[in-house]
C-alpha cells in the first residue's frame, strides 16, 4: 500500500482516499465509501450491508422497482458503486441505463451524472442516521442527482422522504415531500416517475408501545 501514499506534495487528501479505496477488497456483506471529503479532510467509510429487518425493506423496495420499470431501458440494482470527484457511493438501490448498469459509465462504477435515482434504507446507530439523512443527503444533491428516496424507520413512527430539484451551489435539494409511514408517496420524476412507495414497501408504522 506504501506505493499509493506517495511525497508528491501536490497529493491532496481527496486522491490519497481515492487511490486507497480503488485498491481495496472486502469481504461479502460490506461495503466502504467516500461521501464527503475535501483537499484536507474526509476518510473512508466501511459498514455492513445492513441487518435483515433493513435487507427486507431495501429487497421490497428493489423489487417493486424492477416491475415499475419493466422492459423499458432502466434497471435498478445493489452493489454497485456511484463515482462523483473522487468520491464513491453504494446506495440500497440506483436506477440508471440497463447498459450502464450491466458495463459501468466510468472504469470504477456509474458515474453519477448518468443516475437518475438512488434510494437509502436507514440502518439502526446513531452514526448511520446521521450519515443517510444528513452527509448522503448533501452528497447526493452536490452531485446533482435529481432524485434521491430515503426511507427512515426511525424517524417518528416511520417516515419516507423524496427529494428532487438539487442544488448543487448549495448541497441540498430544494424539494422534499416527506410523509408518515402508511401513507403512499410517489416519484414524481424521471424513469421511476409514478412509483408508490406505501406500507407494501416499508411495512406498517412502528409500534412504539
């Protein structure tokens, strides 16, 4: 690994993270990401996949995607790595071009640009919350991703938020139509626009007694 972390002073942080994530291998069940970093600061992140009550929720709403989307030319998928200026994503779910899909935009991954979708299930831990409802939040809208579902069980009773419009001046998304778990939301752009996410998806709201 001594070869990646080189003397060229002109080697800002970004590239060292870069250069080191390229290179790693994790065993199955995992995944390691760069979502915020900058010249001087940043690291990567390795998390589990997540645990079943999570896998559930995330293989539902994978499923009911894939028949949204049916013969037409996007697909949505899993383990597949978002690339955007030396960082890289692994979201729950991505919908891009079937050909994207099957053979990458970029030698590492999709290329962000070229992703119409991701969606996020938020995982149990407080660093895990944070991380899908705030920095992937900005991540993903810094990238100019038009659409970005996060599912929360643990916001209230259970939330799902859909944001759209991002800005990426601004790291944010200017739109956000968040509602209760049992309630329908829908996508309201691009090729999943119309999908439902309800209580078929997310299951019913969390029983907090």
């Amino acid at each position: 690994m001594t070869e990646l972390l080189d003397d060229d002073p002109g080697t800002d942080l970004r590239e060292v993270l870069w250069r080191v994530r390229t290179h790693m291998e994790l065993p199955e069940g995992f995944r390691a990401e760069i979502i915020e970093a900058d010249e001087d600061s940043g690291c990567i992140e390795v998390s589990h996949t997540g645990p079943h009550a999570h896998a559930r929720v995330a293989d539902r709403l994978r499923n009911a995607m894939d028949a949204h989307l049916g013969d037409g030319p996007y697909a949505v998928r899993f383990g597949i790595d978002i690339v955007d200026s030396r960082h890289v994503w692994c979201p729950d779910a991505v919908i891009a071009l079937e050909d994207d899909v099957e053979n990458g935009t970029c030698e590492y991954g999709l290329a962000a640009s070229e992703v119409p979708l991701v969606a996020e299930v938020v995982a149990p831990g407080h660093e895990e919350r944070e991380r899908d409802r705030v920095r992937k939040r900005r991540a993903y809208a810094r990238a100019g991703i038009p659409v970005y579902v996060l599912i929360d069980d643990y916001d209230l009773r259970g939330t799902v938020s859909v944001f759209t419009v991002p800005r990426p001046d601004k790291a944010d998304y200017a739109a956000e139509h968040r509602v209760p778990y049992g309630m329908d939301v829908e996508v309201p752009e691009g090729p999943a626009k119309g999908f439902v996410i309800g209580e078929a998806i997310t299951g019913p709201p969390r029983d907090d007694g």
